[in-house]
C-alpha cells in the first residue's frame, strides 16, 4: 500500500512511519529537513503553497494519506495567528484538494486536537465527540477550521476522510515545549553534570489525558481504516494526569536523588481548565483500539532519551 505522510519529520510522524513501516511503501513529506531514519521516501511539500502540495500528491498517488503536518505548539499559533490559519486550515485544503484530483480512491485521516474542546466545566468531562466546541486561542481555532474544511472537500469531492482529535501524548523525540520532554531534558542535564540540581516548573496540578506516542501511532492506522468516513474520533487514555504526577515519576527515575523545584511563573497558564480527560469509547468500539503503553514505561523510556541526547553535546 502506498502511503504519504505529511509532518513526517515532527515527534508523531517519526512514530507512525514506524508503526506503519512493515509491508507498506511510505512516502514523508516535509518542508525543509528530512529525518534521517526515515523508513521510506521523502517529498518536499509546503503545506501553504497548493502547487507545491499537489505535485507532492501527484508523485506518490496514494492509497492512504496521513496528515500530521501542521503547526503543533499553541505559542506558535499566538504568535502568529495568520500563518497558524494558513498552515492548519489551508493545509488540510491542499491536500484534499491535491487527493480529489491525482488520488481520488485514497483514505485520508485528517488530525485535529482536543484543543478543540476548549474551556470545559467538571460536568463535561469525560469529554466525548458530541461536547460542543468551544475553541480558545489561536491553536484551537486553526484546528477546528481545519476540522471544518476537511468536511467540505470530503463533501464536495466524494472523499473517504476520517478526524481524530488527539489528546495530550508524549515519548522520545518530542519537543522540550512540551512538559514531560522539558522536565525530562532538565533531569538529564543535572544527571549529565551540566546543570544545577533544580527543575524550573510552570503550573503543576492542571490535570490532563496523557498517551504514549507509540499509542496515538496505532490509533491513527485504527480509525484510518477501521473508521467511518466522516466521522469524529477522540484519542485518549480517558484519565487525567498532573504535570506535577509526571514530574515525581520523572524525578524517582532519576539517578539524582535531591534535584529541587522551582516554580517560574512565566511558565504558568492560569487560564488552563484544572482538569480534562476524554472519552474513546468511540474508537474502541469501531477498531478495538485500547492504549498498551504505561506512562511510568513513556516516562522512562523519554528519559533514557534525553541521557543520550544530554551525552552526546
């Protein structure tokens, strides 16, 4: 089968090309770099530029296409609002567009974000597909309009096209913005001799649904083709988990055993929901899918990560 997976040099598609490497011939698509351990071919492909997207689609011809490029960090989207639209929103257009003409028979899976929920009481939660949407910032927002023209092209065009909206998950190779990797990275560099023994902390007690990233990769292949086309699909463990729970795993894994805390209220998001966690009931049902992976396992395995990525500068 050939499959063309956008974002493939980013933290999730490194993953999914994995999961999807055995008896399938994977094309990536990136806009500048290309990961060295790709398991498969690379085309250029600026999400922004319908061209460019569409000479990509129109070498591979896919049979599947994953789409996880995208601007992922929520302080990107702040930044610059327009640019986050153009990617997250006009992306998803370029490539449906591009699979209408040159690939009209091929699967697409479309990836979202729970961000799309946006401020949410106790009473919602779990929060399953039916919740209303109420995006908050920019990241939300350029999701749930990419949600919204994945329908229209899937409309327009007679596509099979399928939208999962990811919650928090995290592993080896993901970006130190994020807060496991960050705590991990500041943990390997005090176990490295190359910092003092203190982890700067942000917010530490906003509860959120945290998978493995090795996880997310099964369920993207899951609701890709166990799915129905046109429909919404949450992908979670279903429990919340506090930065402050993984930052205790973290440190009791740690070979340093007196590493202190510091709070940076820079790093703060008063505005975060105190806790939220979903519902994949939906997932599981269609696929099967449940999460394999303990965090304890996520955590340990992004640590030993960050040791060899802390050795090697």
């Amino acid at each position: 089968m050939r499959i063309l997976i956008t974002g493939a040099g980013g933290f999730a598609g490194a993953h999914l090309a994995r999961e999807l490497a055995a008896d399938n011939e994977l094309t990536g698509a990136v806009r500048d770099v290309a990961p060295r351990d790709f398991p498969g071919g690379i085309v250029r492909m600026d999400l922004t530029d319908p061209s460019s997207v569409e000479e990509a689609v129109a070498k591979v011809r896919p049979d599947e296409i994953y789409h996880l490029g995208g601007v992922s960090a929520p302080s990107e989207a702040a930044q610059n609002p327009k640019w986050a639209f153009d990617v997250n929103m006009g992306g998803v257009f370029n490539i449906l567009s591009a699979a209408a003409r040159h690939a009209p028979g091929c699967a697409t899976l479309v990836v979202s974000s729970s961000e799309v929920y946006g401020r949410v009481g106790a009473g919602d939660l779990p929060l399953t597909e039916r919740q209303p949407l109420r995006p908050a910032g920019a990241y939300a927002y350029t999701k749930l309009a990419g949600e919204r023209a994945a329908a229209l092209c899937a409309e327009r065009d007679g596509l099979r096209v399928v939208i999962v909206r990811p919650f928090n998950h995290t592993g080896p190779g993901q970006d130190t913005r994020f807060v496991a990797p960050a705590f991990a990275r500041q943990i390997a560099l005090i176990e490295a001799g190359r910092a003092e023994p203190v982890v700067t902390t942000g917010n530490l007690d906003a509860g959120r649904d945290f998978l493995d990233a090795r996880d997310v990769a099964r369920a993207y292949a899951a609701a890709l083709r166990q799915g129905v086309s046109g429909e919404v699909y949450n992908i979670c463990s279903g429990k919340p988990v506090t930065p402050r729970e993984i930052l205790e795993t973290l440190l009791a894994l740690s070979t340093v055993k007196d590493i202190a805390r510091k709070v940076d209220p820079a790093r703060g998001r008063p505005s975060d929901n105190p806790s939220v966690f979903g519902d994949a009931t939906a997932l599981t049902a269609r696929s099967g899918w449940r999460p394999e992976i303990p965090l304890e396992r996520t955590l340990r395995d992004l640590l030993v990560h960050e040791r060899a990525l802390a050795r090697a500068v």
